[in-house]
C-alpha cells in the first residue's frame, strides 16, 4: 500500500468520522417528536370527522331513543328536560386502524336541576354510557380571572398544551381554559345567546370540582354555563397530556371546540355555526388562556392542589398559511380580584413560549376571589 493511498484511506475515515456525529445529530431530532405532535398530526387528518354536522332529523331519531331508552326513560319521566346540543368523541389513535369507524355522539341535557351527558355509539346506534352531574358553572368573565391574552398577527385558532393538574376536590371549583371571541364580541354580550352572530364567544379546557376533573365547552349558547364533553369513565386523570383548542374554518364560519387527551387518543369536539366569521379577535381579554377563579377569600379550595397547575404552552394558527406557532406577545393582568392589590407577576410565572405559565394558587386563593 503507498504513501498516497494510506492518506487517502486516513482522510476518508476523517471525513466518515466527522459526518456520523451530525448524521446521528439528525436522526435524533427526527425522534424528538413528541406525543403530543404526533397526536395534533392526527388531529389535522381526522379532523373531517367532525366536521360534518348532524340534521336536525338525525338529532330528533337519536333524541327519541335516549328518551325511550329502558335504563333512561325512568330517570327522565316526569321531568323538565332541555337539550342543548350535540358534540363528537372518537379515538385518534384506534382511526389509525379504522378511520372508517363512524364518531361517537355525545347529547347534552338539562334535566330538572341536573345535567345530563349521554353518549351514543356511531356504529350501532345504542347508549354507552350516561351521567347525571350537577348542572356546570357559569364561566363568566366577572369571575377573577389570571389572564394572559394573545398579541400578534391575525389567527383564526388557539390551542393549550397542559397535564390534567393533580388535585382532590375539598370546596368550590377552578378552571385553565382556552378562550376565543369573534371580531367585535364584547365582554358584556359574549354570554348572552342572543348575540351569538353579534359577538360569540367560546371556552373549553378542564375544570376541577367536585367531580375532580371535567373536560368542558361553552359558549353563548349555554349563556357561558360549562357542558361536559366527558364522565366519569372519561375524566381526565392526573398528569394526562391534554390539548385544547378552538378554531374557526373561513369558509363556513363554523368554530370548533375541541379537546384531544394525548395520552389515550379520546379526542373530544363541539361545533357551532356562527356565519361570516373568519378569525379571532386580538389583543383582548376574550382570546385568551386563562385560570379563572370564582371562589370567596375564605375558601380552602386551594388546598385541593398537590401541586400548582401549570399551562405548558400556548399558540396561535395563522390566518394567511394555517401555520400553528407561539403567541406573536403574551399580555398579562388580572380581572375582578378582591381584594387584589397583587398585579399578574403575583399569581402566576412564566410565559406562554418558553417554559409554561405556572398559577400559584395559596396566593390566588388569599387575594383574588370573584367581585
């Protein structure tokens, strides 16, 4: 072997040395994908799922059989029953194996002075489950309220990555929520179903309560009183890797919100038709995420928290590329707590881009109570 032949052979091994530490560099960031990325990849392929919407003849037959319904039909005879509306659930990961099987139907209901939440099987048409919970509170934004809203470029959704917080219910309630409001909506309309093509504004996210965890939706149609996408063969457990978000398509004007659990696929869906909108409304505490509090002073509900719950990010879609990326700005401050003192930097730390928003609850619990 010569001279020139060995140096060829020692510069390709160089080279050959110095390409499989970056090639390795690639292939590990390909495999940084998380869960929750592949899970929102999903979300985007499945999403025609829930897009099309049920007749109200198709609302009428389903009505009728929960009504006549042998287990139902005893637990609903004699009684005010009122239907609010309809939403989906179906399995983002089992349609990776059958994205033929038919979504789930979930039907909301008053009841006298309870809620009612009945699931129906998209295949074959019968109740697999039903609940009857206390009816949900009003989410109202006279509640105190730790906001940070979105700043930036024109969106036309909104999303919030967060883990089901650990907590045992002791008194009252809390929520994280993710909000949206139509260009124009006020706060003083935004409950009131009058106002729906006026100013429509809608919440979903997790609330804790009695119950323990809730995955919820409202809008202007329930007059901001949370309906329940689960029960309690559905509720979140601590640490779930959850997402919710709300999003409006141009081209209809129909908002969608909706609710995926990560780390089990169910993936949870209300749609409303508000006609001729085609983005949120920025820079406004009404497109937001929010952890809101309606509990007095003296409420030990705080105590429930093993730990401070947390949003891990939030993020807007843009309205010119469809794009999801992090919030142009986050906004801070706080809404109707007393007796305060105390600015947004007080109850909660961290930002929305980097490492999560962290809500401290002993100190919302001493200084932020509803007005």
């Amino acid at each position: 072997m010569t001279t020139k032949t060995i140096k060829t052979l020692l510069f390709a091994s160089l080279i050959a040395a110095m390409i499989l530490p970056f090639s390795g560099v690639n292939f590990a960031q390909a495999e940084k994908k998380t869960d929750e990325d592949k899970a929102l990849e999903k979300l985007a392929k499945y999403e025609y799922k829930f897009q099309k919407q049920l007749s109200k003849a198709d609302q009428d037959k389903i009505h009728e059989k929960i009504i006549k319904d042998k287990n139902l039909s005893q637990d609903l005879e004699g009684k005010s029953i009122k239907y609010i509306g309809y939403s989906y659930t179906f399995n983002i990961y089992e349609l990776e194996t059958n994205p033929d099987k038919p979504v789930d139907i979930i039907m909301h209901y008053t009841v006298d002075d309870k809620s009612l939440t009945v699931i129906v099987d998209g295949t074959t048409g019968k109740i697999t489950d039903y609940e009857f919970t206390d009816i949900g509170p009003a989410l109202l934004p006279t509640n105190g309220l730790i906001i940070s809203h979105y700043g930036g470029s024109a969106i036309k959704g909104l999303r919030m990555d967060y883990n089901a917080p650990n907590y045992s219910h002791v008194s009252g309630w809390s929520a994280m929520l993710v909000n949206a409001g139509m260009v124009g909506a006020t706060s003083a309309n935004a409950c009131n179903p009058t106002k729906v093509t006026t100013s429509y504004w809608s919440q979903t996210g997790v609330i804790m309560n009695s119950v323990g965890r809730q995955l919820v939706w409202s809008d202007n149609t329930t007059s901001c009183q949370a309906t329940t996408f689960t029960t309690s063969q559905t509720n979140p457990t601590a640490g779930q890797s959850l997402v919710s978000q709300i999003t409006v398509n141009p081209s209809n004007g129909m908002w969608y919100m909706t609710v995926v659990n990560v780390s089990t696929g169910q993936t949870y869906n209300h749609g409303q038709s508000v006609p001729g909108t085609t983005n949120f409304q920025i820079n406004s505490q009404l497109t937001s995420v929010f952890f809101e509090n309606p509990n007095t002073t003296t409420s030990n509900w705080n105590t429930g928290y093993a730990a401070n719950p947390k949003i891990n990010k939030a993020y807007g879609q843009s309205t010119t590329n469809g794009v999801w990326d992090y919030w142009g700005s986050q906004n801070n401050y706080v809404m109707n707590c007393v007796p305060g003192g105390l600015n947004w930097s007080g109850y909660a730390s961290g930002t929305l881009s980097g490492v999560g928003v962290t809500y401290n609850v002993n100190t919302i619990k001493t200084n932020c109570a509803r007005a």
